[in-house]
C-alpha cells in the first residue's frame, strides 16, 4: 500500500513538473512568435507604402495605355465584316486571333451566329398522294419500292428542298434495301455539286453536309474522297450551315479519324463550341464596352461599343495580349504582372477600367530582396531561439525523467524486497512455532520441520545474495573472486543447492576445460536459469541441463517445456524488473530480477547469454563463457 502510494504521488508530482516545464516553454515561444510576425507585417507595410509613393504614377499610365487598347479593340470589332453574313463575321474575327470565340448578334440582342436552329417550316408534302405512297411503302417494309417512288418525286419536284428531301429518302430506302453502292453513287450526283449542294431542309440544315457524312459512313475509311469534300465544307463559312448541325458534323469527323491526323483538326472548333455553351447557358447577354467574367470557368466576355458582338477570351490569351505592354515599358529591374487575383507581398497594383476585377501589378526585386532579407533575418533570430529554448527544456525533461525513473526502480525494490523476505521469514516462524508448541520433540518430525527450515534460509540466502548483487549492478561494482574452475563442480554445487526441490537431467561433456570465473556467481546464475525454468513450468515438467564445449568456449544450456516465451518478448526479459507473465509471477515468486543479474555476471566473466523460445514449447537459455587453454598452461609447466 505504501508503495502504491508513493508511487502515484511521484507520478503526480513528475507530471506536474512536466506541465510547469511546458508553460515556461510555451509562453516565451508564442510571445516571440507573436512579435516576429508583427515584425514581419510592419515590414511589409512599410515596403509596401515606400513601393506605393515610388512606382504608382508609371504603374497608372500603363493601365490607362492598356484601358485605351480596349477602346480600340471595341471599335475594332464594330468595323469588321459588316457586310458579311454572321456565320463569315465569326469565321474571320476567330481565325484573326482577336478573341478565342465570338458571338455575332443581331439588333435585337439575340445570337444571329452561333444561333439556336430556326423552328422547322410545316411540311407540304402531308397531304401529297404521291408522298402519302412512298411513305407507305417506306414503312411498311419494301424499302426497294420506296426508294423509286422518292427518286421519282425528286425528278419531278421543282423545289430544291423538297427536291432534296425526296433525293435524301430515297438514298435513305436504298440503303435500308441493301443497295448500298446505288446510294453512294447517288449522294455523288445529287450532293456533291449541282443544285442541290446548298439546299436545306424544313429544319434549316443543309442536306448535302448530313448526305457526305452518311456516304463516309456507308464507304467506311477505304475513301477519304467524300470525307476530304465534308472537311472543306464544314470550315467553309459561306455555307449557311447551322451551327448545331455544324458543330455536330465536326464531332463525327474527329471521331472517324485519330487526333494526328489533319482532318481531325478544325481551326474554329473550340471556337464553336466555347460561344454554344455560353449561348446554352443564357450567359450570351450583351454588356457594356468592358472585359467582364462570364461565369465559366476563366472565359472573359468583351461586349463592343455597338453591342452586336461580343468577343469571349480566356485567361491566358487576355495575359498575352496584355504582355506586349509590359515589352513597350523599360522595366529597369521591375516584375509586372497582369492577373485577376488581389497581389500578395510587396507588389503594388492598379485598377482597370476596362478590366473591372484585374490587377496590374508591379514589384521591384531590390525593395522585395531588401524586404525577404529583413523577413530571413527575423526568422533566424526566432529560430535560433526557439531551438535554444527547445533543447533546454528536453534537456530538463530528461534529467526530470531519469530522475523519476530512478525513484520508480527504488519504489519498486523496496516493495519487492518486502514482499520477497517476508515470505521465507513467515513460513521459518511458522515451523519453529510449531515445533515448539509441542510437549515432546519428535525425532522424525523435528527433524522434517528443521529440513524446510533449511530449505526456506537457503532461499532467504538466495534472495539476498540476489539484492546484493543487483546493489552491485546499480553501484557498477562487479568485483568477482575468480579462479580456475571446472564446470562439473559449478553443476554440481548448483544441483546441491536445488536439493530435492524438483528433478534436473544432467548431461556433461566429458574433459571439458575450466573456465576462469567465480564459483559462487556461476552458481547463483545457474540457479537463477534452473528456478526460472521450475517456475514457468507445470507439474509434468522435465528440464534439462546440458553443458558441452564448442569453439573454445564452454556452453551451459538450462532447456525446459514450460510456457515459453514470445518473440516480441525475448529481447527484453534481461531488463531489471521485467516479468512475462506478471500474475504467474506472483503466484511463484519474485521480482524479475533473475535473469538481470545472470546477464550482469555472465557479461562480467567475458561470456554471452541468449535464449530460444516459442510460445508453448518452452525455452533454452544458453550461457556461453571463454574456457581456459589448459594446453598452453601444460606447455609453460613442461618448460618451467
């Protein structure tokens, strides 16, 4: 109970010396920290009012100069192609490189190009006997017929979108009557060139661009022919083709063929389909003369003064074209940049007009050098101290932790050695108090009594010598009486000392040399290793002692099949205190000290200790010291 109670008091205390410690390192840590980072603030304010009154007036003419660009710009796109459709206005304004899409609008504000397709036209064809007929056949399976009631139609039929809806049909019937080489052949003599080549239908689409690609899709790739002819048409802008049935033309395309080759390439794809998602999204809305956000991801609009086009740019090529500025002005050293971010650091930005949200930023590299080393000088004054304050306060932890380290193996010794003593005490007091109630001594009876007597002092002496010898081990005083002795007699003084106790097989080599060592340590280290392996063994325990000489050295090796001992254990049952099995421990007796001072002595003789385990199987500790060359000393008696 004491123990316990010394112990958790030096716990507490332990802790809180450890808590006090803590506060004193981490108060003086965030008041350093807190004043190294207003320092580092205070700098950059002070750079940054001094970048302020010295680069601000140069800084504000490059943006007015970049403002007046957009003017131009603006004007720019009113004047191109305004006598051209807007189809050809946004194929010319795209491929000049002025902006990465355009939308062309008309006077109302809707998109003129891209354009959502126009509401399809009624169908005059409904009511038509003649079309009612091929219909009829169409659906109802003779696929041959229908395609000459079409082709019939088609020749008479003086409209070219009827002409042309018919001819599509009738291709369309042919195709589905497995003759596909007569549809082939007559998508090239109704669509390739002629009449028919610009006729739309109800919807607004040109049928000849629908009619090549379903001839490349009925030739396959063997013909780049027609597919050559669909690539021209599609970037032909003259055309009035829809920009949907466009857009979707090109997809087919670039499907059809892989990524390297020159017909997968479109110049005004991106373009087509940058200004159609815009339009989709109901963001092509027009704005005032001014570079705005669009609401897609780094997309730009640029609404023109007479609000009929409307330019979209991303980031990078708004970047670019802003960059020739920055080649125009001597920089002497300067870093200018363009970007729509708030600057960080030690840069000095301005605003722009035309350019609502983007920062034209400028910075130095002398004020920013001049501010980074007064920042890295700070820095390391704070990290020298903090790591001075750091190493100090390990080092009083560490002294405080061996210190209660120490306190903890005294605790624990005091308690063991009560604990220890007292039992072989008690139980001597119990038999001489029972001999001594008796009126008469029985011989044989008195005897028995003074033989456990015996046995309980010689492990009281056991016991001492065992505290003695760990006091030795704390004080680092291994002195031992050492001379020249056999193994058998080591064997044989141990076996003495174990008397009756428990049954030990015996094996010695014979002729083994001596070894140069104290007897009575060897003893005390074989008795350790054989009360270890009686104690962690049950009742139908067989242990062994074998000692043999191998390379030089003699080899004692204490075998059992008790409990064993696990792997993660192994290395560290030689410490001081360390028990496997605490409460097997408890039951049998002792403190875990054995094999601690096997190790100490065994270490002090110049041997080595090892042990072989496994769960269940029992152990085999292996205690291995230098014997002595008993050739060499026969050779200097000889001599002598």
């Amino acid at each position: 109970m004491l123990s316990r109670f010394q112990f958790d008091s030096s716990g507490r205390a332990f802790r809180f010396v450890l808590g006090l410690l803590l506060l004193a390192v981490l108060l003086p840590t965030a008041a350093l920290l807190y004043f190294i980072n207003l320092a580092v603030v205070n700098q950059r304010n002070m750079t940054q009012q001094q970048l302020s009154e010295a680069y601000y007036g140069q800084l504000r003419l490059m943006a007015e100069r970049m403002d007046s660009y957009w003017d131009e710009f603006g004007k720019t796109l009113d004047a191109s192609e305004t006598d051209v459709s807007p189809a050809l206005a946004f194929e010319r304004l795209v491929r000049s490189g002025m902006a990465d899409a355009v939308i062309v609008l008309n006077a109302d504000g809707s998109a003129a190009y891209p354009s959502f397709a126009a509401a399809p036209r009624p169908d005059p064809t409904i009511g038509q006997p003649r079309w009612i007929e091929a219909r009829h056949f169409e659906d109802s399976g003779h696929a041959a017929e229908a395609a000459k009631q079409f082709a019939a139609i088609a020749e008479g039929e003086r409209d070219r979108t009827l002409a042309a809806i018919a001819w599509r049909s009738s291709i369309r019937c042919l195709a589905a009557s497995g003759q596909k080489q007569a549809a082939m052949r007559a998508i090239e003599q109704h669509f390739s060139a002629g009449a028919l080549a610009n006729a739309t239908d109800l919807d607004g689409r040109v049928v000849a661009a629908d009619e090549l690609l379903f001839y490349v899709q009925l030739d396959g790739p063997g013909e780049p022919r027609f597919l050559q002819s669909l690539h021209t048409m599609l970037q032909d802008y003259s055309r009035p083709i829809p920009a949907a049935q466009r857009v979707y033309l090109m997809d087919e395309v670039r499907a059809m063929v892989p990524e390297h080759d020159d017909l997968h390439k479109f110049p005004t794809y991106s373009a087509e389909r940058t200004a159609e998602r815009l339009i989709s999204e109901g963001r092509a809305v027009p704005g005032d003369a001014s570079l705005r956000y669009t609401g897609m991801y780094d997309i730009y609009k640029f609404t023109s003064p007479s609000r009929r086009r409307i330019a979209l740019m991303r980031g990078p090529t708004i970047t670019r074209v802003m960059g020739r500025f920055f080649v125009s002005v001597p920089s002497r050293g300067m870093s200018l940049t363009l970007s729509d971010a708030a600057p960080n650091g030690q840069w000095v930005a301005a605003s722009l007009a035309r350019m609502p949200g983007w920062r034209l930023n400028v910075m130095p590299p002398e004020a920013g050098a001049l501010a980074g080393r007064r920042i890295a000088s700070y820095s390391w004054i704070g990290f020298l101290i903090l790591a001075t304050v750091a190493t100090l306060a390990g080092f009083c932890a560490q002294v405080l932790r061996k210190q209660m380290k120490i306190a903890h193996l005294k605790t624990d010794l005091v308690a063991a050695v009560s604990h220890e003593l007292k039992t072989p005490l008690a139980s001597m007091k119990l038999l001489v108090d029972s001999l001594l109630r008796g009126e008469q001594f029985d011989p044989v009876r008195t005897r028995q009594y003074l033989q456990l007597v015996a046995r309980e002092n010689a492990r009281l002496s056991r016991l001492i010598d065992n505290f003695l010898t760990f006091s030795r081990m704390e004080r680092n005083r291994g002195r031992f009486d050492c001379v020249h002795v056999a193994p058998a007699a080591v064997v044989r003084d141990a076996l003495e000392a174990i008397g009756d106790r428990f049954a030990v097989e015996v094996e010695i080599t014979p002729d083994l040399p001596p070894v140069y060592a104290d007897p009575d340590a060897l003893v005390t280290v074989l008795l350790n290793l054989l009360e270890n392996a009686y104690k962690y063994t049950s009742d139908d325990r067989h242990i062994q002692l074998k000692v043999t000489r191998h390379a030089g050295r003699v080899m004692f090796a204490v075998k059992d099949n008790g409990i064993g001992i696990a792997d993660r254990d192994q290395k560290r049952i030689f410490r001081r205190f360390f028990q496997v099995d605490r409460q097997l421990a408890r039951q049998t007796g002792g403190v875990g000290l054995g094999l601690s001072i096997v190790e100490f002595i065994v270490k002090a003789h110049g041997g080595t200790v090892g042990v072989s385990s496994r769960p269940g199987a029992g152990s085999k500790f292996t205690v291995s010291l230098p014997a002595v060359d008993t050739s060499a000393q026969t050779a200097a008696g000889t001599a002598a």
